[in-house]
C-alpha cells in the first residue's frame, strides 16, 4: 500500500478535465490495490482548489503562493520535487499537456524516478507498474515497463479515461496547505500573457456539415476541390493541423487539441491518419465518415464508417453525383 | 547566438503496413523509408533562421547510427554549420538514455539556445527535449511556436489547448522545443545536400563522452509492441467510386444534412 499523486491542472481560475480524468483512474487504481490517492495542486493565493478537489481525493495537498499563480516549469519542478522526495509517492500522474510535457520529464530526470508519457493506459502488476502506450501515432500500441524504482511517474493522454461528472458519494478528502518552500530558486521564466489565435471568419464549432482535409490532400492546389465539394454540399470547410502548418488553409480552420472542438452532425475526414490530437476534437461529432487510401490508418477506428480510396477519387464521384442530380 | 538542434530520423508510416518484429519490441524496419522528424525539420528551419538574422552557428546533433547520417546532411544542406552524431552503438535507448547523450554531448559546447521538436514521429515520447534541459541545468519551455530573441532573453510562444497562447519570456541559454508551423522550413534540393558534404559531420562514440552506467541505463522498457485492440471500428463502404458517393450522399439525408 501505497500513495498515488495527481498533479493538478488548472488555467486562469478552472481545474481542466484532465485533472478528473487523472483522478478517476488514479481512484479506481487506489481501490484495487488499496492504495491511497492525494490530489496535489499548485496554484495562486485563496485559489479554492483545495475544497474544490477534496470530494474526489482521500487527500488534498494545496501549495498557495504568488509565484505559484501562473504555471512555471522551474519553481512547479522545484515545488513538486520537495513534495516527491518528502513523501515518496508510488505513482506520481500529471496530464500529457503543453504544460505537463514541460514539466514531467525535467522532474522525473531531478527526482530520479523514471517517466512513461502519454500514457492511455495504467496497469499496477506483482512485478511492477506498466503503461500502454501508443507509438507511431497510433498504429502501433507498446507496452512499456520499468526500471524497478521507489516511485514512478506517468503523463497521462487527455481524454483517455472517463470524466465522472458528480464526485463519488463517500468522497471528503481532508485539505492539508504546505508552504512554498522559501529555497525555491528564482525562475528563468516570465509569464507575460494569454493570447487567443482560434478566432477567424468562420466558426467551424457552429457547423453541422463538416467536410475536413488532411495532409493526404497533398498541396495546396488541391484545397480548391475540396472546398468546392463543400460548398455543393452545403458544408464547411475544416482541416487537421499540418494542412494550417502548411499556410493552406488559416488556423480557424482547425479541429483538435490545439485547434477547435467541434460538435457536428457529419464529419467527413478526407486525408487525416487520426492522431490523437486530431480525433480528440471531433468527440462530439454525431457520425464520422473516414476516407483514406491507408485501410490501418487509425481514423477508422474511431469513424462510423469509412472507404478506403484516394480522397480525390471519391470527392469527383461525388460532386458528379451532386451535379448530374 | 549559437545554437545547437537536436535532430532525429524516423520511419515514414502514412499508407505503410507496419509489421511487428520477431522480438515483439519494435517494428520490422527493413522495408521502411526514413525521412527527418517532421518537428526537427521546423526546429533546424528555426536555428537558421535565427543565425540568419542574428549571426552566429547552428550545429545539428543526433543520437543514431550511420544511415542516420542522412538527416544531419539534409540540415547541413538547409544551413547549419556542422554536425555532430553519436553513435550509440548497440546500447538499448529509451528517451532517458538520449537525453544523458545529448546532455553530455552539449555540456561541452558553447550554446545560447538549443532547440528539440515538441516529440519524435515514431515513439511520439514528447520527453527529450525537457529532459536534456534539466541535464544541463538550464530553462525550457514545451511547443513553441514563435521565439523573438531580446536582450539575453527569449520571447515565446507556448501553443496551449483550444487556440491559445501562453506568452512568456525565458533567460538564455534555454532549451525549447519546437511545435509543426512556426515557420516555413525550406526546400533541400539533392544538389543542396550534395554540396553540404564539404561541411563537418563529426562522429563520435559513447565511450569519449564519459557516460556513466545509470546515465546508460534506459528507465524504461518497451516489453511489447502489439496492434491495436479490436474496437467496433467502421462499417466499410465497398464499391465503385459511383456506388460509394451514392451511399455517401444517402447517409447524409439520413443524418439531415445534405441540402
Ligand atoms: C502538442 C500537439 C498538438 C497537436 N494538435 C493538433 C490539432 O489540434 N489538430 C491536428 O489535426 N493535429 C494536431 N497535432 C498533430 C498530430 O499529432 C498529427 O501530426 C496530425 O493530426 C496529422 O495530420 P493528418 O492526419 O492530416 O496527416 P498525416 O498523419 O500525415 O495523415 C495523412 C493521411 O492521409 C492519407 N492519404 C494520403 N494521400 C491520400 C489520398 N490521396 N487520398 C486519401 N488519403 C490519403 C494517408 O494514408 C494518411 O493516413 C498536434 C500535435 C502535437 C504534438
Ligand atoms: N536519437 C535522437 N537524437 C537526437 N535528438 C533526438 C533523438 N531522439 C529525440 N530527439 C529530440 O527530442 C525530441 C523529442 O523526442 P521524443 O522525446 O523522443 O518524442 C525530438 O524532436 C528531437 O529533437
């Protein structure tokens, strides 16, 4: 019996999903192997995490601190690995997010625990933890053990496990509140700001017809046929991220972690593997239809239905139709 | 501003069948094409950039064996001024072990900036590049998609969720690891990658770094590589392209969206 860890997650005054999704699992993982589970959280003076935490924990760690307000690599490493080393926790989980992929690997290297990333899955074996990953963007899955160690530390996929949405009935984690250590160093990073680059003319959140390009479509000529189909279709346009990458289409355009999140009815993906960072976006697409010329490209496992062809062959058959009534 | 980029070769695997070792540890990569990360390939356009603007040197690093070669002649070609691989021999790797090499490695260079991308195409880790700044003692910063160098210190970009920006600055030297679009890397033509053969590709071996057994010891340990498990995944439409846009255009009447 040990503890699990879950480093918090927050941004300008909300805990983010990933934070719950940790604690789901991390608390089903507890249960099994009579483990205790402690939410950890950093974050700026009167915060209210704590409280805000305390029914999905047994424990709640609160760190409050002004230098502790926005997310910072070096002071949140120096803060964390206080915490590690005093504690010894078995398992230490923090999300795979731009933040996380920050901070877990330069923690792990401090604090001599080993790291898996982008995990979306944890099994706790006799011989050890183990984490399944996924490899070359999800064609392949991996196993991945351990180097037998004290603790160990896992970055978790966001999305990979459920979001309860009440806290558990026996849930009442007691809040204790550490200070930030006065020997944190100063930091070699300055926050200066949040800036929005989603926005654009076209609000692809709103669309109930989506007809998507991915980086199959080849270049940026060929954009124009797609766009077209769009249009016959009554639909709008949207891409996965290479084809903004590219400058071929503006980064309105965009579905996925680091683009929008999209709710349409119909998803047509034309060209697009199915990255994790992609189809996280279309999670609340009513029906997903995939083509691809690669029948084991990830996109349809996740789509409803699929046809494996070039996309350009399958966009003509369809204006033809569209057009000849 | 000198710069160093750490660079890495990975399988192509867009409309490639992958086939799983006999080992069950990895792929079977004798039938595979290699082409650069696609995030290095921003990373190395990055340093250029940057030395084109500001002066100073771009040396390209990999951990890898001679075929490897390839990608730090290409960045070569692309304008880095020399290159540098160590050759890792027949040691097992895991993302640890690259970052002690590379720490290693650059702890002996003189650097203002060092660039990695965001993650590697193959075991999409997303942990070298932090790692190898804690090595080395120095700040860091995830998925940057902009960098504007000001007195001694870096402005960026940190692409966070849902189309938003963290701006922060960070004292050099840093290390930061570079997301896909923050530039336009250019194009390498054969004649480039040929010409770049007059610039220094040094190699070294393990042995002349001074690695210790911990730092040469993977922390982690692929056991299996194994396929995706079964989902109900999709209902395949068969048929020729005709028949396919017929069912197409039904389904979506179906849903209520066609016009
Ligand atoms: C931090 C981070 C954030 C990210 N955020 C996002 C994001 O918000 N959105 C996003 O999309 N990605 C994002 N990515 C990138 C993501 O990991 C993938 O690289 C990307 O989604 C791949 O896009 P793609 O499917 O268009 O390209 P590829 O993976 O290259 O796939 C192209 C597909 O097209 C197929 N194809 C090729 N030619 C044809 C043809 N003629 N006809 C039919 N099919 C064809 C191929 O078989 C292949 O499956 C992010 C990555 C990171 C690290
Ligand atoms: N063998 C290697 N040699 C040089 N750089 C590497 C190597 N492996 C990874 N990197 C760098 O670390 C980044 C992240 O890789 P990873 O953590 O493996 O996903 C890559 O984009 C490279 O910049």
């Amino acid at each position: 019996m040990g503890h699990i860890f879950v480093i918090a997650e927050h941004r300008q005054g909300e805990l983010r999903d990933i934070t719950f999704e940790m604690l789901y699992k991390a608390r089903a993982l507890g249960r099994e192997h009579a483990h205790t589970l402690t939410a950890v959280v950093l974050g700026g003076p009167d915060s209210g995490f704590g409280d805000r935490l305390a029914p999905w924990a047994d424990r709640v760690v609160v760190m409050e601190d002004d230098r502790l307000s926005a997310f910072d690599a070096d002071i949140y490493t120096a803060a964390l690995l206080k915490l590690v080393t005093d504690e010894a926790p078995f398992l230490t989980l923090m999300g795979h997010t731009p933040w996380g992929m920050d901070l877990a690997p330069a923690l792990s290297v401090r604090a001599g625990l080993p790291v898996a990333t982008d995990c979306v899955d944890i099994l706790l074996e006799e011989g050890g933890p183990v984490a399944i990953r996924q490899i070359y963007n999800g064609k392949l899955y991996s196993r991945v053990g351990f180097k037998a160690s004290t603790g160990y530390m896992m970055t978790v996929r966001p999305g990979a496990f459920s979001l309860d949405e009440a806290p558990p009935e026996d849930g009442a984690g007691e809040v204790a509140t550490r200070a930030l250590d006065a020997e944190v160093p100063e930091s070699r990073k300055e926050f200066v700001e949040f800036v929005d680059t989603g926005g654009g003319e076209v609000d692809i959140a709103q669309a109930d017809l989506l007809v998507s390009v991915g980086r199959g479509v080849g270049e940026a000529e060929n954009i124009d046929a797609v766009k077209a189909l769009a249009e016959l279709l009554g639909g709008t346009l949207s891409c996965s991220r290479p084809v903004v990458d590219r400058h071929w289409l503006p980064k309105y355009h965009q579905v996925g972690t680091s683009g929008k999140t999209v709710k349409p009815k119909v998803y047509l993906a034309l060209g697009i593997s199915g990255a994790f960072q992609h189809v996280a976006g279309i999670a609340g697409a009513g029906t997903v239809i995939a083509v691809n010329k690669d029948g084991k490209a990830p996109i349809f496992r996740v789509a409803d239905y699929g046809v494996v062809d070039d996309l350009f062959t399958v966009v003509d058959a369809l204006k033809e139709k569209i057009t000849s009534g | 501003m000198d710069i160093v980029v750490c660079i890495k070769r990975v399988p192509l695997i867009q409309e490639v069948d992958l086939e799983i070792n006999d080992a069950q540890t990895g792929v079977r990569d004798e039938a595979l094409a290699y082409v650069i990360n696609d995030w290095d390939n921003y990373a190395v356009e990055e340093a250029v950039i940057l030395k084109e603007q500001l002066g100073g040197s771009v040396t390209a690093i990999t951990v890898g064996s001679e075929a490897d070669e390839e990608v730090l002649r290409r960045a070569l070609a692309m304008g880095a001024d020399q290159a540098l691989r160590i050759d890792p021999g027949s040691r097992q790797l895991d993302g640890f072990v690259i970052s002690r090499i590379l720490t290693k490695a650059i702890g002996t260079m003189t650097y203002d900036l060092i660039l990695t991308g965001v993650q590697a195409d193959d075991d999409n880790g997303g942990m070298v590049g932090s790692m190898v700044a804690e090595g080395l003692g120095i700040g860091h910063a995830a998925v940057i998609t902009a960098i504007n160098i000001k007195d001694g210190e870096a402005v960026v970009h940190t692409e966070l969720e849902g189309g938003m920006d963290e701006v922060s600055k960070v004292k050099l030297p840093a290390l930061l690891s570079i997301q896909t679009g923050i530039n336009e890397p250019r194009y390498v033509s054969i004649m480039g990658i040929r010409k770049a053969r007059k610039k220094e590709l040094k190699v070294t071996d393990l042995e002349s770094l001074g690695l210790s057994e911990d730092d040469l010891t993977p922390r982690t340990v692929v056991e299996q590589v194994f396929f995706p498990p079964e989902t109900a995944g999709a209902e395949m439409i068969q048929g020729d392209a005709g028949a396919v846009a017929e069912t197409l255009l039904n389904l979506l009447k179906e849903k209520g969206v066609s016009k």
